[in-house]
C-alpha cells in the first residue's frame, strides 16, 4: 500500500539537509582533537595504505557513506552516486530506512540501485528501532530487507529526539534491548546499532553490548540534525509545539568525538559519524578509536550533482586522511591507532569522565 507521506518526508528530507539550518550549531569536536604532527615525516601520502577490516570485510579505506536515502523515485539517482563512490574507492555504504519499501514496494527500485553500482562494496541496510518494537521485522521482513540490496549488515536506528518531535513521530520507549537482542539472534547478517545526530553515552552502549550488537555508529551531535529539520518541517506545516521542542533541544546530544570516548571501552567496532567534513576530520576520529568514519551530509550534497562529483569529493577525503597519517609518519591504521592526539576544551572534559568512570566513580 503506496503512502504518500512517507516519500514526501524522504524528499523533504534529502532538500532540507542540503540547507545549513540543518546543521547542528554545536562543535561536533574535531577543533578539541589536535594530531601531533611529525615535523619532518618519511612517509609519502602515496606510500599510505588506508586498507580496514570491518565485520570481516576488507575495506580500501576506512569510510563508511553514511545511510540516508532511498524511499522515492527521485532519489533513486542519489543512491546510484553514492553507491558509485563506494564501489569506485572501496568504502562502505548504507541506505536510508528500508521502512518506506516495506509499505510501498514501488520504492524497491530506490534502493537496489545500490547494489547495481556497487556490486563489491560492503552495503548495509537500514531500519528503524521502532519497527523492531512493534515487532514489524520477523524474520521474512528481514530477509526482504537484506535481498533487497544483498546487505552485509542491517543498521538499526535510533532517533528517540526526533520521533518525539516530529508530527508523526511514534516511540514507545522501553523493551528495545530485549528486543535488539531477539533480533540479532535471528539476523543472518550481523546488526549496527546506530544514532542519527544525539551520540551514544556509555551506560546505553554497554547495554547493547550485551545484545550481541555487531557494531555502534555514534550518529553523533555537531552535524546534520534531524532535530532542526524536524523543526524546520513542523513550523511548515504550523505545527507549533513541533518548532517549540526542537527549539528546546536543538542541542541535545553527545558531541561525536565525545560520543567515540564514550563507546570506546565496549570493544565494538565503532562507526564515527555525525559532522565530519573532511579528511582531517576523519583522521581525528580514527586517532580516538574509531574504526571507521561515517560521512553523510558532505558526500550527499556531492551527490546530488551526480556520480562524478561523488566519486571526487570521496577521493578528496581519502587524500585528505592520507596526508594526515603521512604528516603523522604512519603508513597504515594500525601505526597511526598507536599515536594519542593532544585533546583540549570539550573533548578532554568528556575524557577526565571517562578516566574518572573507570576508577569506579559513578555515572
Ligand atoms: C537526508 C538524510 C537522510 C537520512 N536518513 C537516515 C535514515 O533513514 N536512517 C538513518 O539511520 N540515518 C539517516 N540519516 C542520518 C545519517 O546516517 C547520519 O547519521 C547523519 O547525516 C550525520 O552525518 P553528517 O553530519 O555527516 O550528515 C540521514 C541523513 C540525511 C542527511
């Protein structure tokens, strides 16, 4: 059964983040993180090999597109890009919520461009906590959502902030983590838990620890955020307490490096995501632990102007984290985990919690 609503807010979406009233006006971090340059380094950016492993896939580069669209005709074209980027430099790529094609499989299409154009890359699929409370993703539902794009991972997102600001919003919170843990058991591909733009603290990562999750994307706070575009999409529509709450909470959230200092202790392979704009913002999420960095907005916005421009601004992020860890004197990862970046402001305050916390202080 075709909603007409659902595609429209897929388009509002992919419109209204392209606008920097969608942008979080909170630091995601990256100015806190300073990488301690090696004044005269030996390694030449070129000599860098950026190659990561990730749920047992070998990846080119540590870059995970980050999922956002699918779910109308128009968008169809965005996906095909993205998934061009992905396969071109060997990165990782999701799609936004799988939700709309359940309902309406004319959308089908808009995703399993996906795999069409990138037939090699690691591509994960996309749902919602709240489907999984409502018991919407038995075991054929999940197979339809994994044929779809032949997934090598399902995301689970959460956005508890934005169900509870948008007019159509439906949470019911409680029961996710017996819930999260049910759906991992009968998953056959491994299950990403991931937020979309508050960050994960670390009482709730450690719960989902326990789930048997296969990795966290922190989805954390500083970019795009789905707060203000609800807001933006509610006082549209004259919805005034919608515009009020994201007001209220524009900036509720854990700042993404935070967030990465916050789930680090799990041992889960993390997924940076949420106002990283370039390589050196990337490279400063990998010095913090994170193994992979997630780019949504930046690569979108190139995009939108088709698979060229796509391919490019993907290629200059990989540059970009090359250069990095050539000024860092490292070839590879695995050196340049080993080097500690100087943290100040924000980003040091959340790490003297951490130390504190692990020294058996309270939460
Ligand atoms: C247009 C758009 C649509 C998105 N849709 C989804 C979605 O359906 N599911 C999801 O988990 N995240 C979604 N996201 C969130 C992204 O995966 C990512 O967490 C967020 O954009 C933060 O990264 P950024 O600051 O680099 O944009 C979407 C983001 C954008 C920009």
């Amino acid at each position: 059964m075709s909603d007409p609503s659902i595609r429209q807010r897929k388009l509002d979406h992919v419109a209204l983040a392209m606008s920097d009233a969608a942008v979080s006006t909170r630091d995601p971090g990256w100015s806190d993180v300073t990488l301690v340059p090696v004044t005269l380094p030996e390694t030449n950016p070129d000599d860098v090999d950026l190659a990561a492993t990730f749920l047992d896939f070998d990846l080119q580069a540590p870059v995970f597109i980050a999922g956002m669209t699918g779910g109308h005709p128009d968008v169809e074209k965005i996906n095909a890009a993205l998934a061009t980027a992905a396969q071109t430099h060997g990165a990782a790529m999701g799609v936004g919520s799988q939700r709309a094609a359940l309902v309406d499989p004319d959308l089908v299409p808009s995703y399993a461009i996906v795999r069409r154009h990138a037939p090699d890359a690691f591509i994960c699929g996309n749902i919602g906590i709240s489907q999984v409370l409502e018991g919407e993703t038995g075991t054929d539902v999940m197979r339809r959502l994994i044929d779809m794009i032949e997934a090598d991972a399902m995301a689970v997102h959460i956005n508890v902030l934005q169900e509870l600001v948008q007019p159509e919003g439906d949470i019911k919170p409680g029961g996710a983590y017996d819930a999260l843990g049910e759906l991992v058991a009968k998953s056959p591909v491994p299950i990403i838990v991931k937020e979309t733009g508050c960050g994960f603290d670390r009482v709730t990562a450690n719960r989902l620890l326990e789930t048997g999750i296969a990795a966290i994307d922190v989805g954390g706070m500083g970019g795009t955020s789905f707060t203000l575009i609800e807001g933006i999409r509610a006082a549209t529509a004259d919805d005034q307490r919608g515009a009020r709450l994201a007001q209220t909470f524009s900036t509720w959230g854990i700042p993404t490096a935070c967030s990465v200092l916050e789930v680090r202790e799990t041992g889960l392979p993390i997924i940076a995501t949420g106002g990283i704009s370039d390589g050196l913002q990337a490279a400063k999420a990998l010095s913090l632990g994170a193994h992979l960095v997630g780019i949504g907005r930046k690569i979108l916005a190139a995009a939108v102007d088709g698979p060229e421009a796509a391919v490019e601004e993907l290629g200059l992020i990989i540059e970009e984290i090359k250069i990095s860890l050539a000024l860092s004197d490292c070839r590879n990862l695995e050196e340049f985990a080993a080097r500690q970046p100087v943290l100040s402001g924000q980003v040091a305050l959340w790490q003297a919690r951490d130390k504190n916390l692990n020294k058996g202080g309270a939460d």
